[in-house]
C-alpha cells in the first residue's frame, strides 16, 4: 500500500493544516484514555499508569523512569519544529502498526502484563501518525516514541546488579593493590589491613545500574542528536556500558583512596554521596565526547589524510 495525497484541507504545510491539530489531539486523547484512565487491569493498579508510577522507584532501579515523559514531551516538540514544514501525505499502511500496538494492549489486558501494554505503545503513536499524516511526519517522531522502552522495568535487573557488583568490587581490588595498598576483599567487601582499620561494603546501590540506566539513556539522545550514520549511533550506544563500568570504577576506586589517605569519615559520607556528580557521571560524559571525536574526525584531519593519500601539497601559494 502506498501514500496517498491528501485532500486540500489537509495539504500543504503541517503549520497550516487544521486536520494536524485535529488529529493529533483525536490521538492524544486516546492514548490518555487507555493508558492512563481505562481500568484495563481489574484488580491491583488498574491502569497502566499507575503501573508506571509505582514500578519507577529505586528497589527497580527505575528511578530514571520519571524523567521518560519529559524527556519524550521536549523531543515530540524538537520533532514537531521539524516535521511542521513537511506536506501531510496519510499513509493507509500506518494501520499495520496501529493494529499491532492496539493487539499488544488487549494482550496485555488479557494476561494483566502491562508491560506489554507499553511494548506496544511506540507502535500506536507512529502507526497513527503514519495513518494520519505519513511518513514525511512520522519519522521525526520515532525516536521519541521508542524512547518509552527506557521505562520498561527489565525483568532480572537484580542479576545484573550482582554481576556487577562483583566486578567492580575485584576491579578496585587489583587497582588497590597493584598502587601498594594494603587491603582485602571478602565477598563483596573490602578492607584495609593497614594501620588504619576501615572496610567498605559495595552493596546494590553502588554496583552502577542505575547510573548505567541513566547513560544509556543520555548515551541515546546524544548518539540519535549527533551523528547520522546509523552504525555511529547504535556504536555510541553500546559505548554505554564500557563507560559506565569506567565511572562507576573511578567513583569507588577514589572512595577507597580517600580512606586510605586517612580521610575515612569524609569518603564514606559526604564524598559517598556526591562521587557520583563529582567523578561518574563526568567520566562517563568525557568519553561519550571522546569517542565522537574517535568516529568524527575533523575536516582538518580528513583533508590533510586525502592530501597525503594524493600526495599533493595541502595549500597551492600565489607566487608574485
């Protein structure tokens, strides 16, 4: 199935059609009905929504959930300064996608999993714009609209945080230990042996799920902002995980100096608390940028490499 021109109502630039607005408040309302008024789910939290609003908390480590909606409402507008220039042409085959995201929410009604229910939101956004205004509309709205999935609580995150408190736990050790730092771990603890006896418990909350959550999210927007190949962008996206392990290893390996140095009370408190600003999250912001710069060499660099392959002179001189 094909596109279809639209009628002179609503032709012409996003701006000036009245069927935008119309359509686009028809699609807004009902996606605020069924998600976040229609009791889909007889017993427990009833609507998805209210779902949301109690799964986002730290015990999930989806705290960040609460930042989706906002995040989503400033990149649907970013989205919107673009797409309002395009013609509005309905595409008939953005029914395909409406049909499944409407599928996936009666799934998720049915076996009162409302996960589903937002799996399949992404599909109803862009189905109905597909359906309303094509995609010269529509794809400025797709990242945006998958944006949702970071809301998702991921089943098994508990494993995950296990798995990296342990790394992280070893990580520090070995570092410790190879800067002649008298210490010992036992399970997910370590301690000095020294003088000074002081121990640090690297619990859950200090393995980096939550910030690893958090940059994947930024690690999103920036690659999806910045770069246009899509290799870059998913390639800045795994960046991620890597980043993250190197932050969270900075936040906790300079808690272990601090004590070391004799400043115990202060790294276990007040840094403790404030490591993750100071250290984390600008280590892990630094080397988002750093392998932008790796994968996006200057037009300096690009010449100068083209000249040498050419082996030409970079600059031609006037001569008087």
């Amino acid at each position: 199935m094909n596109e279809t021109s639209s009628t002179s109502g609503s032709g012409g630039p996003l701006r000036q059609s009245r069927a935008f607005w119309a359509g686009t408040a028809g699609l807004l309302l009902m996606l605020v009905y069924f998600f976040g008024i229609h009791p889909a789910y007889p017993t427990g939290l009833k609507t998805v929504a209210n779902w949301c609003a109690h799964a986002w908390n730290g015990k999930n480590d989806m705290l960040h959930g609460w930042a989706i909606p906002v995040a989503f409402g400033v990149m649907c507008y970013m989205g919107w300064l673009k797409a309002r220039k395009q013609t509005s042409v309905p595409a008939s085959w953005g029914l395909i996608p409406l049909a499944f995201g409407i599928g996936l929410y009666v799934l998720s009604a049915r076996s009162l999993q409302p996960r589903l229910a937002l799996i399949g939101l992404p599909f109803l956004i862009l189905g109905g714009l597909l359906f309303l205004f094509g995609t010269k509309v529509t794809r400025h709205f797709v990242f945006p609209s998958f944006f949702w999935y970071f809301a998702i609580p991921v089943p098994g995150i508990q494993q995950a945080t296990a798995l990296l408190q342990v790394v992280v736990t070893k990580l520090c050790y070995q570092a410790g230990t190879l800067c002649g730092m008298p210490l010992m771990v036992q399970g997910n603890t370590i301690s000095s042996v020294g003088d000074t006896h002081w121990n640090f418990d690297i619990a859950e909350e200090c393995s980096g799920v939550r910030s690893l959550m958090a940059l994947a999210m930024i690690a999103a927007i920036y690659a999806n902002y910045t770069q246009k190949p899509l290799w870059k962008k998913a390639f800045l996206f795994a960046c991620a995980l890597p980043l993250s392990l190197i932050g969270n290893f900075g936040r906790i390996f300079t808690i272990l100096l601090l004590a070391h140095l004799g400043f115990v009370d202060f790294a276990r408190q007040t840094y403790h608390d404030w490591a993750g600003m100071l250290i984390f999250f600008p280590i892990a912001l630094c080397g988002l940028f750093v392998v932008d710069k790796l994968i996006n060499p200057s037009p300096r660099k690009k010449l100068r490499r083209a000249v040498q392959t050419r082996g030409a002179p970079a600059t031609e001189t006037a001569t008087p």
